[in-house]
C-alpha cells in the first residue's frame, strides 16, 4: 500500500484486456452449457433452448467480428505498439467517458452480471434436479 494520495505514473489503458473478453465468453458458455445439461430433461424444452444458445452465439460472435474489422482497419498511429500485461493493464486505469476506473474494478464491472447469471442459473438447475429426484 502506498502512502500517495493521488496515484502517479499509472498508465491509462482505453481498451479491455483480451483476458476480460475471453473470460466473458467463458461466462457465457458457462451459462448455455448449465441450461443445456441441465434444464434438457423435457421434450418441448429444447426449441427454447436452442434459440436462447443462438441468441448467445450472435452475442458473443459480433463483438468479436467487429472488433476483427477494426482492428484491421486502424491507421498504424492508432496501434499500440506493444500489448500490455494482464498485470499492468490490471494495475493501471481504464478511461471510461470523462473519467478513470482502476483496471480491476473495470474488469469487475464486466465479468460481475455475466458471471452472476452462469453461477446463478447452474445453481437454480442443482436445486432443480434435487427436487425432482425428491419428488419421484
């Protein structure tokens, strides 16, 4: 802990980390493999279940293909030269409109829904399959 009160030299970061990102789409796998393993137990469940893994999928694959167009298309002064750490991405700020967030509490921010949704739904799916076991 530093006795600063105002943190210096700390890089400023305007892009999320590729971690954050894959950790996302892990978060959402997470959730259309607990709905499939373990919701999938009915004959008329898996229409619903199939559109709401389509509807999964387009979340997930056009962030990533517009972010394959831009890439592709940035100037070469708007490349960053050298791809960050984890650790110093997590270290440094996260510019969000007129202000900063430190790089953890961004990342929190992010993950904290999705991840609360995957574990949420895999939990209500466990106490769901305990009943019906109870009941029959």
């Amino acid at each position: 802990m530093t006795r600063e009160l105002v943190p210096h030299n700390r890089p400023v970061f305007d892009q999320l980390h590729p971690i954050v990102y894959k950790a996302a789409i892990g978060l959402v796998a997470w959730f259309a493999l607990s709905a499939w393993i373990l919701f999938d137990r009915q004959n008329d469940i898996e229409l619903p279940l199939a559109m709401v893994s389509v509807l999964l999928l387009v979340a997930v694959l056009l962030p990533w293909s517009l972010s394959l167009v831009w890439q592709r298309h940035q100037t070469a002064y708007q490349r960053h030269p050298n791809e960050s750490s984890f650790r110093d991405w997590r270290i440094g700020d996260f510019a969000v409109w007129d202000s900063k967030l430190h790089g953890t509490h961004a990342a929190i921010d992010m993950l904290l829904p999705l991840a609360a949704v995957a574990f949420g739904l895999t939990a209500l799916g466990i106490v769901f399959l305990i009943c019906a076991n109870a009941a029959s």
